[in-house]
C-alpha cells in the first residue's frame, strides 16, 4: 500500500483545504513531519486513517466529538480525499463526516449526512466512479489492505506511548493487544466451544445416570418388599461406579421376587385342592335339599289338585250343554237378521211417506207408479223452453263479453296516449346514451395505450428489484475474486523471491567437474551453493503463476459478470422511469433521484386498469343502446297501429250490441209463457224432476217394506222347528245355553289345565329318590355354603398374591433389560465424555497435562509474541550496537498462568531481566524495534500486504546523539524495496538530520501545512 496524496479541507484543527503530496515526501525514503504541540501533526494521520475506515483511532474517537475544525467557513463542507495504490489498483476515497450546514431556506442549520465516494483509475477510461455506499467502499479497503482499522493503526500509524506501555505491561494486558492485532478469537471460540461440550456431554451422561436413577427407582418400586430389604444406591448422577451398582442391585431383586413367587406357586396349590372338596359337599348338599323339597312340593300340589275337583265336572258339564246349542245357532242368526231388515224397511217406508203430501200418506205402490208417469211426460214438453232459455243466457254473456273488450280497448288507448305523450323525451335519452357510449369507447382506447407502458414500467422495476439483489452478490463475488487473486498474487511473489534468494542452489545444481560455470565461466566449483530449508524449484513458482494467472481471469469474469449485471440493472432502472422523468435526471448515478417503486407503479397500473375496465364496461353498452333505441321505436310505430285498431273495434262493436238487443226481446215474450210462476224454465223443470224421484221412493220403500215382512215370518218358524230338533223346549232356552268361540276355549283351556296337573302329580308321585331323600334327615345347605365361600376367598388370595409375584418378576425383569440397555447406551457417551473433558482441560489450562497451565489462545499468542521478539530483535541489536536482545518468556509468575513474558538479554552482564528495568531511552528504542517487529508480523498475518508508507509517532527525545543514529540507520533501512517511513516529532534536531519535511503550522484562523524537500 503506497499513499499518494492527501486533501483535508475543514477538518480537525485544518480551517481551509490542505494539500499533502506524498509522493514527493516519499522521493526521499524518510520524511520528518514537525510541528509545535497542538499544530495537528497527529491529525494527519487521523486524516488518513479517516479516508480509509471512517473513522479516526479509537484512543481519539470520543463519544460525542466532532471532526469538523471549529476555524473553517460556515459554508464550506468538512471532507477528506486520499488518492492511494494498493492491491495494484489506483484509487481515489473522498469521506465526509456528518455535519451541520446552514439551511438552503430560511435560518438555522441542518445536520447533513456523512458520503462516501471511491473511484478507481484506469489507464484507458482515466477515473470512474467506483461506489457511493458507505458498506461497500468500506469493505472493498479492507479486503484490499488486508487489515482491520485497530491493526491499521497498530502497523501503520506506529503509536511509540502503545508500545513502551506494552513493554512494561503484564501478561493480561499484553494478551488483549495481541488478540486485538492477531483476531485469535477463533482460538478462544474453540476454548468456549470444547467448553460447551464438556458441559453437554456432562449433561448427556448426568441424563442417562439420572435415566438409570429413575429406572432403579422403578425396580424399587416394582419388588415390594424384597426391593426395601436390599442395600441402597449410595452414589449420584455423574459419579462411576452407579451404573454397576444399579445393575448389581437389580439382581438381589429379581432373585428375591423368583424365590417368592415359587412360594406362592405352592400356596395356591393348596387353596385349589380345598376349595375342589368344599365344592363337592356343597353340591351333594344342594342335591338333597332340593329333592326334599321336590317331595313336599308334590303332596301340597296334590291336595290342591282334589279341592279343584268340583269345579272340573261343572265346567265339563257346562261345555257339553253349549255343544249341543251350536247346533241351533244359524237359525237364531238368521231369524235375528230377518228382524233387523225388517226394522231398517220400515224406516225407509215412514221417511219416504213423510215427504209426500198428506193425501198421498196412505197411498199404495200402483197409485204412486201412476202419478210418477204423468210427471215424467209433462217434463219431456219442456226441451224447447230450455233451448230458448239457453239462447238467452249466451246473448247476456255476450253482452257481458263485448263491454269486457270496450273496457279494455280504451284502457289501450289510454295507455297508448299516455306512452305517446313522453315518446319525445325518451328518443333523445336514447340517442344520448349511445353518445355517451361511443365517448367511452374513445377513452377506454387512449387508457389502453397508456396501460401497456405501464405495465412495461412495472415489469422493468421488478427486473431491477431482483437485479438489484444480483448485482449485491456479483459484488460480493467480485471482492472474493480479488482478495484470491492477491492472495495469488502474493504467494507467487514470496515464492519467485524466495526461489530467487536459492537461485545460487538451483545453477550449482547444474554444475559439472571440468566444466565452465555459466555464471562466472571457471571450471573450478570450490563450493558450490546447497539448497536450504524451504527451497523452491522452477515447478512450484510456476505452479503459482499459472494459479495467480487463473485467479486474474477469474477476477476479469467477476469483474465483466458484474459491469453486465450493472448495465441491466440500469436498463431496467431506465426503462421503469417515464420519459418526463428520464428528462429530470442530472446523468450522475450518484445523484440521481431514486426510480419508482414497485408498489407505486403497482398503483399506477392498477388505477389504469380500473379506469380501462370502467371506460370498457360503458362502451360495451353501445350495442345495447342501439337495441334500445330500435326497441323503443318499433314500440312507438305498435302502440300507434292498437290505437288505430282498438277504435275500429268500438265501431263493430257498437253494430253487434244492436242486433243482440233485438234477439233477447223475441226470446223474453216466449219464455214468460212457459215459467209461470218459476223463475225460469230450468227451475220449473227441477220441481218437477223432484216430484218424479220422491213418487219413485215412496214406491221402492212400500215394496220393500212387504217383502222383509214375509222373510220374518219364514225365520220364525225354521227357529221353533231347529230347538226341537236339538232337545230345548223353547228357542228362548236354546239362546240361554248358547256360549261364544272364546267362552268355550276357556272352559276346554281349564279343564285340560287340571288334567294335565293330575298327570304330573301322579308322575312326582311315583319317583324314587324324592321319597328316599324326603326319609333322611332335612338338609342344610347355608354351613355348605359358608366353607365354599371361605375356600374360594383364601383361592383368591392365593391366586392374586401368585399374580403379584408373577407380574413383579416379569416387570423387574423388563426393567432389568432396561437398565442394562441405558447402561450399555451410556459406555460410548461416558467415553466420549471423558474424551472432551480432556481436551477442553487442556485447551483451558486446568488440566494436569498442560505443564504450564497456558490456555490455547495464549498459546497461540506466545507463539506469535515469539515471533515478534525474534522480528524486533533484528533490529534492536542494531539500535543498542548489539547490547540487547528481546526474548520471548512462558515461565509462570506467582500464581498467574505462563505464556506471555517478554524479557530482555543484556549481553554486557549476560543476564535476562524484564524490560520495565529499561531506561527511558532504551524503552524507546525497544519499543520502537518491536513495534517494527510486531508491523512485520502483523503485515505477514494479514496475508503479506506490501506496505510502503508507514508512521512513527514521537518518543526520539529521549535518545543521545549516537542512538539517534544508530536508530535512525535502522529506519532509513526500511527504504529498501522503495518503501517510506514519516517520522512524527517535534524534536529539532531531527530536522537538521532530515531533510525531506512535512510542517504543520498553528496560526490563529487554523493549521496549515508545508512542504520542506530540500
């Protein structure tokens, strides 16, 4: 990294725009920069390190401080630009803070934001705008310089105060630098991480004893007593031994349940046995006793049976009798039937001579049979009356038919004038209507071709969207590419010099005895050169090359991916903002007005399709309003044509009515002859059908009543002849005797109930063993009863204690494989356990295998603390003329742990001692060699970013004459490779001894500085 030139304009104690060239200062190899206390020589660097990170060194970053000069113009801005070379690109960083400004409008000030700016230079394309963002531009620096902002200002901006701090410091302090300089944050990440899985594998292996715990709980529980006779677990979750504890006592418990369940085996044999003979005896008893009871069953049944006699001969008797009067009943059914037809005659005869007249009451069947024929004819002579009648009604109806049709032609023709009245005013809504259409119509095409750029508007914003994310990670892509490609870049340059350094090597292998050497021509080789350590042939730089050369094409794909993916993006940008917009832009990117959004060109276009779709819908009806107004016209011509023919049907009309009115007068004469005095001749004509049908009845009824009179008779005496013939004195007897289908089922029903009762009475009667068991003694069957229930319950108990045992033994059994299958589960956790105990102890210090008690981040910071010292050595031993050496110490003071002593060798005494017993002015030197040493290593860290300008920052005072030099010959050898170095310092004789001078001037309206090359 090479700086080039530097602007600071209104900021830190600057009022104005100050120019540095460092390009100039450079020439030299070693520049003074000077100045009184307070001028600003300090705020340069700050200057540069703002350009670079946005920010000043963190010691000078106080909260709430501003980096705008209080000496500077209202009105002109704070901003510094760095122009600089690194990573093999020119670039030009232009930052500005936030800061208040006065308000383009009105009084007071607004805090304007802090910008950002990087440009690059191109041979070809001269400089071009890189970014404006605050994230890229900061990211693109630090991969390129390879350097966070802490170590930026640890070897770069070398602070002497730091470092004389850091020399006296202790081991803590010393290992928050170096951690902050070396990032070894990882390493304490793999501390914190085989921490956390120390305590996750404690956790896994307490889980499983406490599984285990539990199980042996559960076995307790499951053995009863035999699980409170064994000896308690007395070790704990986490501790050995308590998996084969649990095993162990597991065992006494199952044995403990087997011998008791064989135990119980043999008592539920016994109970079994007892309980088989008290069934036994309880059923011979129930035997007995019911047999004794059978017996005296049977004699009070029998006794029974004898008191039921009588009744059985009455009832026998009383069925026969009502057998012989069945013989007699269809006489006496049909007589009764006779009777009944006989009654229901008479009535009908009495209703139908109630309706006759009184002379008629007594009238017999041929009498009313004559009246009925004379009736008949004189109805026959009506028929012509009846046509005539009914000519009359028709003219009345339609009479009634043509006022019905007058009505309602002049409910026509009042409709008709009514709708004609307003035909005017409907006509020219009509035509209005398709005029408003075919307006619609026109505007649905002009929002038609506004929707479709709009729609191409809104496409383009959301392919800029998703560009816009695209060109994120083309970015991204592009800084991996780079960091790689320098990193390639680097490795082949640290192996081409260090093939370079053993080229000697490389040609002597190639010598041959006799023949001349191709670089000095003797044909002598003395001593040829030997490789080294680490040598590196024509292979391996070429190898690198090719690597370098593929990671420069992968950087030119990167970097080619990422212009097209720009170039679409701002196609699409382009293409999403309208013309009037496109009109507005300043041409700037970083200026520009940002394009529309996706959610309002959404809008947009919504509100345009809406609009489209309401135009659309209006001038859809075009077509019906066409239909309309055809509709309403034909309406117009029909109504006129029903007024027309609604008048010339009043005029036929009025002719009809006439001619009807002169028919219905010849009809009325006609008929008032006929009616008499009836209605009309249809009534007359009812009165007479009436007359005929009652003269028809009374006839009917007469007959009938003769008829059912002589069936009676005939009845009677079939009656009287059929009761002889059976053997009753009278038919009144025979219907006494007479019984129903039901009555008789019952008495047949109960006289075979006692039947069957002597039957089975007389078969109880003759068996065997109810009289030998009514002779013994009464039996008892309650005592039986009572030793069953007692050999069942102790069955039971015996049974459920068998269960007990049985299930306990299968269930400690089942928990027994249980545990036996967590303990087995729990050997890989235990060893994996123990495994990261291990290694997390000795990445923490505590274990007994780290001697020295070191963590792994300190170890790893003493390794580098060690390259340090033996990189400050080098050139410590010049400053002192070879007095004094830095050594690196990981030897344990008090009870601290060891890793990061620093010591120092005095080679006069031949003692080491800790550097706090230095003299201030051999503190400075020391730590001037080892804040070079530490820049070296650092620098390698950070993946060999060549620095060629670096700072150092005061602490020369304190040096005699000949150690001035002597440090100054070391610093002047830092020029080598054309690399600079600023000396920052207000010590005046380094002015005489440095030509090349930076001067900060303090005047009163602000610092300015000077150029002093000569």
């Amino acid at each position: 990294m090479r700086l080039h030139r530097l602007s600071i304009t209104a900021f830190g104690p600057f009022g104005t725009n100050q120019e540095v060239d460092f390009d100039a200062l450079s020439s030299a190899g070693l520049f003074l920069l000077h100045g009184p206390t307070g001028a600003g020589k300090t705020s340069v660097l700050d200057a540069v390190c703002f350009a670079l990170y946005g920010a000043v060194p963190g010691a000078r970053q106080s909260p709430g401080a501003s980096l705008r000069s209080d000496h500077a113009p209202l009105d002109l801005p704070t901003e510094v630009q760095l122009e600089l070379t690194v990573g093999g690109r020119r670039l030009e960083v232009t930052r500005s803070p936030a800061q208040p400004r006065p308000k383009k409008r009105g009084d007071g000030f607004t805090v304007e934001k802090a910008q950002s700016r990087l440009r690059g230079y191109d041979p070809e394309r001269g400089w071009h705008a890189l970014s404006t963002s605050h994230q890229e531009i900061g990211e693109e620096l630090t991969q390129l310089i390879g350097m966070s902002r802490d170590q930026f200002c640890q070897v770069v901006l070398l602070p002497q105060g730091d470092f004389a701090r850091f020399l006296r410091s202790d081991a803590e302090a010393r290992g928050k630098l170096l951690g902050r300089l070396f990032d070894t944050r990882r390493f304490a990440a793999v501390e914190e991480r085989l921490a956390e899985l120390r305590r996750g594998a404690e956790a896994k292996v307490t889980a499983a004893d406490e599984r285990i715990l539990a199980l042996a709980q559960r076995i307790a529980q499951a053995a009863g007593p035999a699980g409170a006779e064994a000896t308690p677990i007395a070790a704990r979750p986490g501790e050995p031994g308590l998996a084969e504890a649990v095993l162990e006592w597991a065992a006494i418990a199952r044995s403990t349940a087997r011998e008791r369940l064989d135990i119980a085996h043999r008592v539920v044999a016994r109970a079994e046995d007892r309980q088989r003979r008290a069934r036994h005896a309880l059923d011979a008893v129930r035997e007995l006793a019911r047999l004794q009871q059978r017996y005296e069953e049977t004699r009070r049944r029998s006794a029974a049976l004898e008191e039921r006699r009588p009744e059985h001969d009455r009832c026998q008797e009383e069925l026969d009798r009502a057998r012989k009067a069945d013989r007699v009943a269809p006489a006496l059914e049909l007589r009764e039937e006779a009777e009944r037809a006989h009654r229901r005659a008479a009535d009908a005869l009495g209703r139908a001579r109630a309706q006759l007249p009184p002379d008629l009451a007594d009238a017999g069947p041929d009498q009313l049979a004559e009246l009925e024929r004379r009736f008949r004819q004189e109805l026959g002579g009506l028929e012509s009356a009846r046509r005539a009648e009914a000519r009359s009604a028709e003219i009345d109806e339609e009479r009634d038919r043509l006022e019905r049709e007058s009505r309602a032609d002049d409910a026509t023709v009042r409709d008709a004038e009514v709708w004609l009245a307003g035909w005017d005013t409907v006509h020219a809504g009509l035509r209005e209507s398709i005029a408003t259409a075919q307006e619609a119509a026109t505007h649905a095409e002009q929002l038609a071709g506004l929707l479709a750029p709009a729609r191409r508007r809104l496409e383009a914003a959301r392919r800029r969207d998703t560009l816009a994310a695209a060109l994120r990670t083309a970015r991204e892509e592009l800084a991996g590419a780079r960091e790689r490609a320098l990193a390639a870049h680097e490795t082949w340059l640290g192996l081409r010099e260090r093939r370079l350094r053993d080229i000697a090597a490389e040609l002597a292998a190639g010598l041959v005895d006799g023949a001349p050497c191709t670089v000095c021509g003797s044909a002598e080789h003395p001593a040829p050169a030997t490789e080294g350590d680490g040598h590196v042939d024509r292979a391996t730089e070429e190898a690198a090359l090719a690597a370098h050369r593929a990671a420069e094409e992968t950087r030119t794909r990167a970097e080619q991916a990422l212009g097209l993916v720009r170039e679409r993006h701002a196609t699409a940008d382009a293409e999403a903002r309208d013309a009037q917009a496109r009109d507005a832009e300043t041409g700037d990117p970083a200026v520009a007005e940002p394009g529309p959004s996706v959610r309002e060109l959404r809008d947009t276009v919504d509100r345009l399709t809406a609009e489209h779709a309401e135009a659309h819908r209006l001038a859809a009806g075009t077509h019906a309003a066409r239909e309309a107004l055809d509709a309403a016209e034909r309406e117009h011509a029909g109504r006129l044509e029903l007024r027309q023919e609604a008048e010339r049907r009043a005029a036929a009309r009025t002719s009809r009515r006439e001619a009807l009115d002169r028919e219905q007068a010849a009809l009325y004469d006609e008929l008032t002859a006929v009616r008499g005095e009836s209605g009309s001749v249809a009534a007359y004509a009812d009165r007479l059908t009436r007359r005929v049908e009652l003269l028809a009845d009374a006839a009917e009824a007469v007959r009938a009543e003769q008829v059912a009179a002589q069936r009676r008779k005939e009845a009677d005496d079939r009656l009287s002849d059929a009761a002889f013939r059976a053997g009753f004195d009278t038919p009144e007897a025979a219907a006494a005797t007479l019984l129903d289908a039901a009555a008789q089922r019952d008495l047949q029903h109960r006289i075979d109930a006692w039947q069957a009762e002597a039957a089975a009475v007389a078969d109880r009667r003759a068996e065997r063993d109810a009289r030998e068991a009514a002779d013994l003694p009464a039996a008892r069957p309650s005592v039986a009863q009572g030793e069953f229930e007692t050999a069942e319950r102790l069955l039971r108990e015996a049974a459920s204690g068998l269960a007990a045992a049985d299930e306990r033994c299968g269930e400690l059994a089942r928990l027994s494989r249980q545990a036996a299958d967590e303990v087995r589960r729990l050997g890989p956790v235990r060893q994996e356990y123990e495994r990261i105990a291990r290694l997390a102890g000795l990445a923490a210090g505590t274990s007994a295998d780290n001697e020295r008690k070191m963590r792994l981040e300190a170890y790893v910071l003493a390794a580098r603390l060690e390259q340090v010292a033996a990189a400050a050595t080098a050139r410590l031993q010049r400053m002192s003329s070879g007095r004094y050496t830095l050594v690196h110490s990981d030897a344990r003071t008090g009870g601290r742990r060891a890793g990061l002593g620093l010591h120092v060798v005095d080679a006069w005494t031949g003692s080491e001692r800790d550097t706090a017993t230095l003299s201030g002015g051999e503190t400075f030197f020391a730590s001037l060699a080892l804040a070079l040493g530490l820049a070296d290593v650092v620098t390698e860290e950070a993946g060999g970013v060549r620095l060629d300008t670096l700072f150092i920052d005061e602490g020369f005072g304190s040096l005699d004459d000949q150690t001035l030099d002597e440090v100054l010959d070391v610093l002047d050898s830092l020029r080598e490779r054309d690399r600079s170095v600023g000396i920052v310092s207000h010590v005046a004789d380094l002015r005489r001894r440095i030509p090349a001078r930076l001067e900060v001037v303090k005047e009163r309206q602000g610092s300015s500085v000077r150029h002093r090359l000569v």
